[in-house]
C-alpha cells in the first residue's frame, strides 16, 4: 500500500494512532488476567495499521461497545473495530466486514423457546449488552418482546440468570462459555443475526482517510492476515469476511 502522508496527518492527526478497543467482544478483544494487557485479533489489526502508517500506536481500551463507538465518533480515538450498524453510521466511516461472527439466543433446558421465531412474543423478556450490535439489531426487530439491557456484554448470562429472565442474547462463543459454567441452559440452533465486523473512522476525516482505511482491510483479508490472527488466537465460529 502506498500512503501519503498528508493522509497519515488526517487519519491520525496527533501523530499516533488511537484505537478504540471493546473487550466486550471477546472474539477480538480480550485482556490477559497475568499483566491486564489487552490481546486479540483486533489489537492485532490496529497494530499492523499503525505500522504501515509510520507511527505509534496507542490503545483506548473500553468494556462495552457504546463507549468504544462514543471515542470513536467524539474524536477521543482515530479507529475502532465496531459491528456495522446505521445508527452508528451517522457519525462515522465504516469499511467492509473484515470478520463475520454469529448472535444466538440462550434459555434454560426447560424454556417452551425452542426456535427464533419463539423469542417476539407478549411476556418474553431478552436480555443484551447495553449499546452491544445485538441491542441495535433486536431494538429495531423485535415487536412484540421486552429489551432488558445488561450494563455489559459480559453480564448478560449473569443477568439473564439473577433476573429470571426468558432469553440471553450475544455473541454465540460468549453464550457456550458461560453456558458450560451453568447447568440446565442452552442454545437455540440457528443464529438470530449475523455481525459484519468492520473497522471505522470519524467522518470528519474525510473520504481520503475512509478510503485508506477500507484499502488496508480489503488487503488483510486477501493476505491472509486475518485469517492468520483468528487462528493464532484461538477463535472459533467467526470467519473471515469475502472481498468487498
């Protein structure tokens, strides 16, 4: 990749590149519980990005996905990996999906909920991560169930649990981990949602900086880089997002 660098200055302007990290999300962010050192797929991009850019690179870490999105869109950070969402999009300049990950629903072995279609009914009640991609999704999708937002997408199955609550609803590695601390829940067979993972930035930056962005994320999709990063990391059930 070429790269100018009067564009470097508009994408990164103080002369690192901020990330804007969600460890909400922990096929891409998670943090090492020896050091607190944030680790995974998307940390691995950020530092690539930075890289072939010529500068530092300085981590903005949060623990929802709003949080991540508010830095994002207020300027506080230069990129964040965010899930594609409309709402999101006022504000800022997303690329294609770089990975695509699964949303499911949890319930307990004995729940009459047995498929998706099951879940928008008078009296159910779902539980999401506050400001999560499942939240925007089901906020706008479903008509006829109760939102009950959890303060973070780790606290959802601990929500779902304390509350009595009808369903969990999250990223489907997330649920089967917390799943197998528990007894007696389980998980829908079919996903509910798929979530386009993509990198972003401001608008503010400009078409030249958005285009650099979206030329970096097409060539580590076809390099294999990505696909190098989810294995080196362990991760399941995501994959890889075709060329756009």
């Amino acid at each position: 990749m070429h790269i100018d660098q009067d564009v470097v200055r508009k994408i990164a302007p103080e002369g690192k590149l901020r990330a804007s990290i969600n460890l909400g999300n922990p096929i891409l962010a998670n943090k090492r519980a020896e050091t607190g050192e944030p680790f995974g797929v998307s940390i691995d991009l950020a530092r690539e990005f930075a890289r072939r850019l010529g500068v530092d690179m300085e981590l903005v870490v949060f623990d929802t996905a709003s949080k991540s999105v508010e830095a994002v869109a207020n300027e506080q950070a230069d990129i964040g990996f965010f899930a594609i969402d409309p709402l999101r999009g006022a504000s800022i300049a997303f690329t294609a999906p770089y990975v695509l990950i699964e949303g499911c629903y949890l319930v307990r072995d004995e729940s009459s909920i047995r498929r998706n279609e099951d879940v928008d009914r008078e009296g159910v009640r779902v539980t999401v991560g506050k400001g999560s991609a499942y939240d925007l999704f089901l906020t706008r999708e479903l008509k006829r169930a109760e939102i009950v937002r959890a303060p973070t997408s780790q606290a959802v199955v601990q929500t779902f649990i304390e509350q009595g609550l009808d369903v969990a609803a999250g990223v489907r590695q997330q649920l089967e981990s917390d799943a197998a601390r528990t007894t007696g829940l389980r998980l829908l067979g079919e996903r509910f949602m798929v979530i386009r993972q993509a990198m972003g930035t401001p608008k503010s930056r400009g078409e030249a900086a958005t285009d650099l962005l979206r030329a970096f994320v097409e060539d580590v999709k076809a390099s294999g880089f990505v696909a190098d990063a989810l294995k080196r990391h362990g991760i399941e059930g995501a994959s890889v997002a075709p060329a756009a």
